[in-house]
C-alpha cells in the first residue's frame, strides 16, 4: 500500500512539473518579462460648431471638442475646458455652449491633458 502511494506522489510531482513547464513556456524560470501595452496619449484636438454667429444677442450655438490619440483613435473630449478669446464678444460654457454677447470676432477653445485646440 505504502509503494501505491508513494508511486502516486511522485506521478502527482512529475505532473505538476510538466503543469509548471507548460505554463511558464518551457522553461522552469517561470513566465517572461510581461510588456505593458504603450500609453496612449491625446495628441491634438479639433473644435467644431456654428461660425460666424449671429449678432443678435444671447444667440446660443454648441461647440464640440474631438480629440484624437497617439494610437490614431478620436474620441469625444467631454470633460474639456473651454475658453473664448473674447468674453465681451462671446462666452462660453463648461459644456461648450458658445452665447453671443455682440457683433465682433473670437476664438473658441477647448483644452485637456494639455493640448489645446480651437476654431
């Protein structure tokens, strides 16, 4: 009974070492160097929306900020900041909302992760 038992552990010993071989791709030294996929980084950004705005007002038209990545992805860029160059002529809001104020010229922009685009 004692030499079944031992012939057992050691078939048990002999398989977790072919188990640990296969899984480790051959070798006892375990898996290789694990390589983490590349950052992917935003690159530029484009800025759309309705220009020229009228003069009327509190005319109210909505800008998009796309961006695009390093991996050649695009995305939506909701959590921008945007900016007018000219808040006496146009504001704009958190979410890219543009509101005219009065006749005039300005740029729109939207910035995140440190680049900056506009239109």
């Amino acid at each position: 009974m004692r030499s079944i038992a031992r012939a057992t552990l050691v078939a048990l010993a002999i398989y977790a070492s072919a188990l640990t071989l296969a899984c480790s791709g051959g070798d006892s030294s375990g898996p290789g160097p694990v390589t983490p996929p590349p950052t992917v980084t935003l690159s530029t950004i484009s800025v759309s929306g309705q220009t020229p705005m009228t003069a009327n007002p509190n005319a109210m038209t909505q800008f998009v900020a796309n961006g695009k990545y390093s991996d050649g992805s695009t995305q939506s860029l909701s959590s921008a900041t945007w900016k007018s160059s000219d808040e006496t002529v146009a504001t704009v809001s958190g979410g890219g909302g543009v509101t005219a104020i009065k006749a005039g010229s300005f740029v729109i922009s939207a910035t995140a992760s440190g680049v900056t685009g506009s239109m």
